[in-house]
C-alpha cells in the first residue's frame, strides 16, 4: 500500500501472482486507517469471487512510514495520515483471516537481500532511492528494526550545499539525494524543467555544468549516508534500488570513487544495484503472510 | 591492553580482582603482537606465583583498534602496530590457557550495557569520549560487530566548523567532538594552554568566547553522530563514558538540546551517563574469559 496506489494480488504456493490490481489508495483524513481497511476488505472479496478454488488464508500488508510489526500497529506515516493504528488487530478483524502487517521497504528488502545480489552478505542496507529515500538494515543478517524507527536513512543529516556562504548548515539526504531532490534541485538552480532525474544525468551528459553539479551532489549526498552505515554499523554491501538505480554504473561508479575518498582505514562496502525492481514488494507481503501462517503453506 | 598501558590482574568467580597491576605496553614496531604477548606471560607467570592457589583457567585479552573477534585476529591498530595477527592463537600457545580476544571498548561497553542505565535498552551505542571516541553498537540486544568493523563512531564524517567559508567540509568526529580535539582546538584559536577539555569547559563557564565556541562545537559534532545513529539504527540510548563524561549534565543537558533541535519525527534518545567506569574494560575481559570457560566457572 502506498500513498497514491494499493496493488493487491492472490501469490499461490509457487509465488505466483493471481488476480493482481491497482487501485487508488482512499485517503480519508478523519479515519485514514479505517478508510483503507474498507478497501482493502472490498479487493478480498473481489478476489475471492473471481478465484473461488483458492481462498485467502492469510494477508500480508504493507505500507510506508514508521511500523511496529511487532505490536502490528502503524506508528506514523505522513503520506496516509495515520498515528498508532492498531493495524493488525483490526485487518483481523475485517478480513477474517491472519494479517502479516509490515514496512514497505523492509518487506521488499528482506526479498531482495534473500534473492538479490547481497545475499552473501551479513551486514547490508538496502536503499530505495525514488521520490524520497527509504532504506532497510540488516546487521549479522538480521533486519534491524527498533521497534520500527530504524532504516530512516532519508532523514539522516548530510552536508547542505545549499548552506550560506561560511555557515556549515545540513539537510536530510532526502533533499540532495534523492530522485525527486535532484530534479527540483535542478529545477530551482537553472529555471529549466526536464524528465526527472534521468533528465538531469542526460543535460550533465550534454556538458550542462548546473546539472552535473545537482548530480554531483546527490552523489555526495549519498556517499555520505553510506559513510555513515559503514562506520556505524560496518556495512559491507549496499544494494540501490528505486528510480535513481536505473541509471545504473552512471550512479554506481562515481559513487563509489566519493566513498572510497571519504573512508580511510575502513573496508569498502560494495555496491549493488537492486535485482527485483516493482515486485519485490508483493513477494515480500506475501512472504510476511506465509510467514503468519508458520511457513509451511 | 592500551596503547600506554597494560592493566592484569586474576579475577575470581565473584568478579574481585586479585593482584591488579599495571605495566607499560611493550611497542615493538617489529614484532608488535609478539613483544606484548611476550610481557602478558610474564604477567601470568607472576600472577601464578602470587596466587599459587588460584591458578588461571583461562585469559581475556581486550586490545584497541579493528578486532574480530570470531576469528581471534587482531586486523588493525594503530597505536599498538599490528595487522592482521592471530592473537588468540599465539596467545593460547604463549599462556597455555584458552583465550578470550576481543575490543576493549565493545568489552567494556557490553559490562556497562549489562549492569548499566541503559540495561532497560535493545538499541543502545556505547560510546567512550576521551583522548579519541570509541563505541560500541547494541541492536535488538545484541552487539553488532560486523567482523570488528562496527562502531567506527570516532571516524564518521561531521561538518567541520573550521571548514574554509562558503566550503561545505567536513572532518571526523574525534576531530572535533573528542576530550582531546576540544583541548587542541581551544589551544590553537585562543594560543591559551589549558587543563584538558575540563580546563576549556571551566574557562567558557567564565565568559571564554573561544572556550563556548569549541565547547558548542564539540557538542553539536557528539549531536550529530548521535542523529546518525537514531536515523540508521533506531538507537534509543546512548551511554556515554570516558574522560568527557565527567563533565555531567554540562554535557548531557546542552547535548540533549541539540539532538533534540535536529531531530523531526524521530524518536528522542535517552542520553546516558555511564556508570562503571576504568573497571569495566577489566571485568568485560573476565566475563570474556569466563564465556570462553562456558560460563560455569
């Protein structure tokens, strides 16, 4: 479930994806939780008559922002507008069967980490750089959640390069780094309107100088967040995925070499692009809910 | 085993500490492990002959620098020399006892975290604030280790308040938030020689300029490692120990202010003060020891 589309589909045994839909989120300020729930109900139903051989036995939910999945209960999230729902308990409720309800981007992760190019690593981040910047930690090979508040790397504090002259400001990653960063950050500097940041890769590419600097400081932007991992916690791979990883070695390479600049004695984290792309998600909410009924259905 | 001295002693079932003693760390550009390894059985021959009725069953040896301690290999240290050499083998061969090798401050830490403030606490970063910063990184309960690379807190980027005006630098955050940066660079912006970070602490409680200038600094790098952290991890306490800690809520007050200010969302860390103190490194070396025992002895 995200801020504008819920994607729904039936995953049998095999993985695969029965029925699979997109509808529009309902966004319903007084009950946002409630309103979603409805829906959600409804897609049950729809996809219970359309395969009447295979029944739901269990539901795995997920969505943005911060999520307890322990407790079940969807602390914060600002796009749909909900503070401590107890999202589990009533999805249970609704639907009549058991709910898996977690992170988005941690569901998604946990598949890309298990399938993708990381899976020989123990200490990881998965980074999904689109819009904004969501990421998922695994320490030991072990999600890291803290209670849900972990992975918030969009809103680490990173260099402002936008700082007055002789202040040492800072800004969130999320501002400089991410896709939708770099398009309006270029936007702002050069009154010019392009197709995202791919259009901003494409103009440095033309020899744009205001471009390559937007670009150049995403990159750094990142490199340092991804600093910060390897010193923290001793990351030894991160995997990027989202919109920005399509530019693929363009992104990779340079950021590689800022990393590499930044750190000293340090071990080099690798690098990886992300594998499974838009599914990754419904796999990983499946799994959840697999997961729910003790791994064996 | 610091980078000045060895502190030894034979530590009983209790946890009391027999015939403590402290003697220069051998430095033997050399044969760096092999020349303290060389000291720690004369040590151990001494303790034996002290206490012939209380032989040792086994040793802890806890060392600065990059440890893994999986592998028993000292990967790196800067001040005491060594690269990748196979302590606890050479140790097990020298004293003929199994060995516990491990990080002194991940040791300490996890003694402090045991019996502590912060025992309450999953995600937790120790951190020991004196000379340089060293830290140790809890999540979910567990310390994260990454291979002995985890808890490079003293070596994550900061702004660098001393960054040329309009550059966006930044330094790392012994540079700027260590007892020892606070006293070196109070020395160099005011040609004042002071007692230490407390000297400096002293002189802007008296009106100092400069002393409030580097104090700030020093707060507002601590502040921004710690955010780091909330951001990554989750982390929800942070402990705080070494010579800096002394200085109390003249640290911990303007600390939490400053955490608090570049915080959005995210949930507020307790800041701690640690409680142990110079033993902790000795007693985690025990239970080190005693773990590699089983634990039953």
């Amino acid at each position: 479930m995200g801020g504008t589309d819920i994607k729904a589909g039936l995953v049998d045994a095999r993985g695969t994806v029965l029925g699979m839909r997109r509808v529009p989120t309902p966004l319903d300020p007084a009950r946002p939780g409630e309103a979603v729930l409805d829906r959600l109900a409804e897609l049950k139903a729809e996809l219970a008559s359309e395969f009447p051989e295979a029944p739901a036995k269990a539901a795995g939910i997920i969505v943005p922002g911060i999520v307890d999945s322990v407790a079940g209960v969807g602390i914060y999230s600002a796009n749909l507008g909900w503070r401590n729902f107890p999202f589990k308990a009533e999805a249970e409720k609704r639907l009549g069967i058991p709910v898996a309800f977690d992170h988005d981007v941690r569901s998604a992760a946990a598949v890309e980490h298990s399938f993708g190019g990381s899976k020989e690593f123990n200490d990881v981040v998965v980074m999904v750089v689109g819009t904004g910047i969501a990421a998922a930690v695994f320490s030991g090979g072990k999600a890291v959640t803290a209670g849900g508040f972990a992975g918030e790397l969009g809103h680490a504090q990173v260099p402002d390069p936008d700082a007055a002259p002789g202040a040492t400001g800072s800004t969130i990653l999320e501002a400089v780094g991410s896709a939708g960063a770099i398009a309006k950050r270029y936007h702002r500097a050069s009154g010019n309107t392009v197709d995202g940041a791919r259009g901003v890769l494409l103009r440095a590419g033309a020899g744009d100088s205001v471009a390559a600097r937007v670009w150049d400081d995403a990159v750094d932007a990142l490199a340092f967040t991804i600093c910060q991992c390897v010193n923290i916690i001793g990351t030894e791979a991160v995997v990027i995925g989202g919109g920005l990883a399509e530019a693929g070695d363009e992104l990779l390479e340079p950021l590689r070499k800022r990393v590499d600049g930044i750190l000293d004695f340090q071990r080099r984290p690798q690098l990886i692009r992300a594998q499974l792309g838009q599914d990754a998600g419904l796999l990983g909410a499946a799994l959840n809910a697999r997961a729910v009924l003790g791994g064996a259905q």
